[in-house]
C-alpha cells in the first residue's frame, strides 16, 4: 500500500521539488506576488516565482501522463490506486497546482510571522504541498483514508531527503 500511495501522489511530490531546478531558466523570473506586500511585508517573498509556480502545474500533468502511459503494464496497474485511462490530465493538473498553492499558503505564513525566505518552518514545509495537493485534486478523486495517512506520514521525511539533497546538489542553500 506504501507503493501505491507513493506512486498516486509523484505528480504532486514532482509539482513540489522541481521549480529550483529551472533556476537557470529566465523566463517568467517574475515573483508572483509582483512585490506587492501585505501590512508592510511580502506577501510570498521573492522565491515564488510565475515561472515555479507554471511548471509546477505542467509537471504534475507531464507525470500524470507518465503515469497514465505507464498504465498500460500489469506492474503499473498493480501499484495504481486508480485507472488512469479513465482518469483526464486534469488530475495531475490539480495535484500540481494544489501542490504549489499549498507552498504559497505557507509562504504567506512565513512572511507574516517574519520567517525568512527560503529557511525552514517545520513540519509546515513539509506538509503544506500534501494539504494543497489532496484539496485541490479532491474535485476529481479523493484516495481512501489509509493512502491519505501514508502520504501525510512519509512525505515529511521524503521532502527532508530530497532538500538535503538539493543542498549536497548545491541547489538549495540551506541543509534543512
């Protein structure tokens, strides 16, 4: 059942872990807050960016895809939680973009109780993308009970893994 919850929720893991690496990419470097600020401080601060935040969304669908080509073998259809070929990329959309909307929540968060961006707010770093990703994509699909506790219980300790990572990687400064 780990591999099945795991495997339902990779667009959203992958919506949450990818807008470091198009650091290098120009396009759309915009803060999606446009610096606005909220009682003198901004709103999500300058790491969320338009350009994250767009490929966050196709990232979650592109897995989705993936995933639903994937279908087509008997060991994919095992470890699937649902039938992907009934299922529209709009699923993947929703798992990305609530993962990413979870993030900016969380950041709104940060700046109100004057956290830096960019360093950590535990658990809430850690959980804000799974709150986001499971609301959003309940429209179309909303997993059992024990899927959702899996997600909630190991995600904590996979987005740790996958930071720290970053940082031996040198794409995220911190170690945490």
């Amino acid at each position: 059942m780990i591999l099945e919850a795991l495997y339902y929720f990779l667009p959203a893991y992958f919506a949450n872990v990818v807008p470091p690496l198009f650091k290098w990419l120009p396009i759309l470097d915009k803060p999606i807050d446009f610096d606005k600020k909220f009682r003198g401080k901004p709103l999500f601060g300058p790491n969320k960016t338009i350009r994250g935040f767009l490929i966050s969304c196709l990232f979650g669908m592109v897995i989705f895809h993936i995933q639903k080509l994937l279908y087509n073998y008997s060991f994919f259809q095992k470890i699937s939680i649902i039938n992907y070929q009934e299922q529209t990329i709009w699923l993947g959309f929703l798992l990305g973009f609530g993962a990413i909307f979870g993030d900016l929540v969380k950041s709104f968060f940060k700046r109100r109780i004057a956290i830096p961006s960019g360093k950590p707010w535990i658990p809430f770093d850690q959980l804000d993308f799974v709150i986001g990703a499971f609301l959003f994509s309940s429209i179309i699909f909303l997993p059992s009970i024990d899927i959702i506790l899996i997600i909630i219980i190991l995600s904590p300790f996979l987005q740790l893994i996958f930071h720290y990572l970053g940082y031996v990687l040198g794409i995220n400064k911190d170690k945490i």
